[in-house]
C-alpha cells in the first residue's frame, strides 16, 4: 500500500498503465512534453497506441 507521499510522486508512467489495466488502451495519447512522451514511448509502442507531441493542448 502506497502512503500519502508515494501516491503523490507516481510517475506518468504508472498513471498510464493504471488506465490502460482499469480502462482499456486508448487508441491515440496527445502529449505537449518532450519528457513525458520519452517516458511513455515503450509503453505506448507495446500496447499499439499512437503516440503523437503537438504544440499546445486544446
């Protein structure tokens, strides 16, 4: 079990696997941050989503 702290800093990474277990794999994810999408290519390429960076989110 996570405590307050742990449950802050859990990574995108984890956000996104936590979705897909809970919600299914989105078919595109959207990103704005060069950061956060090298964090989730692998997980993205494994479960077919397409991954795409743009500019400003709507």
């Amino acid at each position: 079990m996570l405590n307050m702290q742990e449950s802050l800093n859990l990574s995108p990474e984890y956000v996104l696997i936590g979705f897909i277990f809970r919600f299914g794999a989105p078919k595109e994810i959207r990103v704005s941050n060069i950061i956060v999408e090298a964090g989730i290519e692998q997980i993205c390429d494994v479960c077919g989503i397409k991954l795409r960076r743009i500019k400003r989110l709507k």
